[in-house]
C-alpha cells in the first residue's frame, strides 16, 4: 500500500457515521440502484475523477456542483449510452463510481483481487480508510457516506473498519447475470472466462464443479455467482438484520419509488425527491431480465440451473 504524510489533527477528529455499501454480483442492476442513491442529498461519495488521483480527495469539492438546482436534476454523469452534447457534460460532471483505486489506495490490492472472506484490515488499513472517507465528506459538504462495491461483499472486511456500516445486498436471477457477464468486454479481457476473477472464493468442490463442466465459461461465473451469495449471507448473518438487508433486483425495478423509500429508511435516511426524480427519468425496463433466452444456449441455461438452483431457489427463482 502506497505510504501517507501524517493527516492533519482536524481530520483525526472526525467520525464517519453509518457508511451505506450497496453489493453484490457483477452485473445485478447495483449500478441502477447506486445512481438513485448517489443523488440523496445527505450522501458524499468518492467521484470518478478519483479513480485516476486516489489519494487527491480534493476532488470530491465537485460533487457539490451536482446540488446546483440546474445542474443536479439534468446533468448527471452516470449514462454513458446517451449521445450527444449533453451526454457530453452529463460525462465531465463527478458521479458516483465503484473507485477501487480509492479502496486499493488505504487498503492495499487485496480489494480488487480477493474475497476477503472473514476477513479484518488491519490498524493501518482501517485508520487510512476511515480519514479518506472522512476527507471525502468534508470536501463533499455531506453528513453519510455511500459506495457501491461488486464481486465479492467484503462484508466482514468493512465493518472491522467501520463498524457501524450498513449493507444493502442486490440479487439478481443467476441466468441473466450469467448471460450478461459472458457478453461485456471487460470479463472476456480480464480472463473470466479462463479462471476465477477473485482469489480465494472458491471452494475445492466449486472448481471441481467448473473443471468437470469442460471448464465451461458459464459454469465459472454461475458458480462464483453462488459463492458471493453464500459469503454474504454468512457474512451478512453475523451482523444482524439492522446492517444487513437483501433484496432482489427483480422486486426493485417492479416497486422503484415505493422500495427506494424503503430502502432510506432502512438507512436512516429521509426520503430523497432528487433520488426519486432520477428513478423518474431513468425508466425502467424489467423485461431485461429474459433476454438470457437469446444469449444463452439451452445447454449454457442448463448448466447454470444446475450449478445456481438451490441457491436460486431459496431467494424465490423458479427454475426449470
């Protein structure tokens, strides 16, 4: 980890108060949910131009151009299909990002590469962590902090540095989040499709389950899909239903406004009109959910219904 100057004695003084991580697998609509949550008015966040200059939290000043009445509600910069000039400046405007090299920075590569199951930072880790967030909300002119983080949930690894953290865990159908992994770029790239993403993970049995399959690329992600889910519960578990909420992807997009408030409340947060408007303007498409059928071979469907059932089944999923 990248050695830090001694903070200054304001900063020391600061605490960070019930910190909300939105998790879960790649791919199971967090970024939707993350956005809502990014525009609550009460939430700072680590900006994207941080994952270039993780150490430069001044960055995060910007984040108040985003409460100008004129700029908030239309130029958000978290819709990279749209086209256009104002895609363009929705683009240059901060917003909301998962900033590993922000996490990677305080507390080593080991968030980006491993599950971190069970797992606690250390002195150094939790003291670096918590002054960067706590810069992040100065600079931000907010009272919370809200980060979203994929893979694997890091639950236990979180709460050691901030104990009082909350958890919002999204779970989506295990084939729509197969199908879409094997379709983006990044998983193929990043070899997703010829070895584990994140170390550690992965019981004796998952990897006999993958190698048995032909090394099957589906078979990969559906049982890694299982693995995060399982981590999480277990993890999740041990801190209780008051910082540890799960909630299906499918239900949120079917009751938005009517969960999202749910959710705040959930937090301690009131009720949120810009976050509102944002699920507003955004749309909602739940029939995404389907289009599996057309990625996926029957024989991929089958196989991640083979290696997902149990797991899918137990959070409401029918499954052939």
């Amino acid at each position: 980890m990248s050695g830090q100057k001694s903070p200054r004695p304001a900063l020391r003084e600061r605490r960070v108060t019930r910190p909300v991580f939105i998790i879960g697998a790649p791919r199971s609509g967090t970024s939707f949910v993350s956005e809502a949550f990014s525009c609550h008015e009460d939430l700072g966040w680590v900006p994207i131009y941080m994952n270039r200059y993780p150490a430069r939290t001044c960055f995060a000043v910007l984040n108040r151009l985003l409460d100008l009445p004129f700029v908030g509600p239309h130029l958000r910069g978290q819709k990279k299909q749209r086209k256009g000039l104002l895609a363009l400046v929705r683009h240059l405007l901060p917003y909301s990002a998962e900033s590993y090299p922000f996490w990677e920075y305080h507390c080593g590569p080991k968030m980006l590469h491993e599950f971190l199951a069970d797992a606690r930072a250390s002195d150094q880790e939790r003291r670096s962590a918590r002054l960067g967030v706590a810069e992040v909300l100065r600079m931000s002119g907010k009272p919370r902090f809200f980060a979203k983080l994929t893979g694997p949930p890091r639950i236990s690894y979180l709460a050691s540095i901030f104990p009082d953290a909350l958890f919002l865990h999204l779970v989506r159908d295990p084939r729509a989040v197969v199908a879409s992994l094997l379709s983006v770029g990044f998983w193929r790239q990043g070899g997703g499709f010829e070895k584990p993403w994140w170390q550690g993970g992965l019981t004796e049995a998952d990897l006999d389950e993958w190698q048995k399959s032909g090394k099957a690329p589906e078979v990969l992600a559906a049982v890694q899909w299982r693995a995060i889910l399982a981590h999480a519960q277990h993890e999740g578990t041990t801190l209780g239903p008051t910082q540890y909420r799960e909630l299906r992807y499918e239900d949120f997009v079917k009751r938005p406004l009517e969960l999202l408030d749910e959710l705040f409340g959930f937090c301690d947060l009131p009720p949120s009109t810009r976050s509102t408007d944002n699920l507003r303007r955004a749309g909602l498409r739940p029939g995404l959910n389907s289009k599996y059928l057309k990625i996926l071979t029957p024989e991929q469907i089958s196989r991640v219904e083979n290696v997902t059932r149990e797991t899918a089944e137990s959070r409401g999923y029918e499954i052939s």
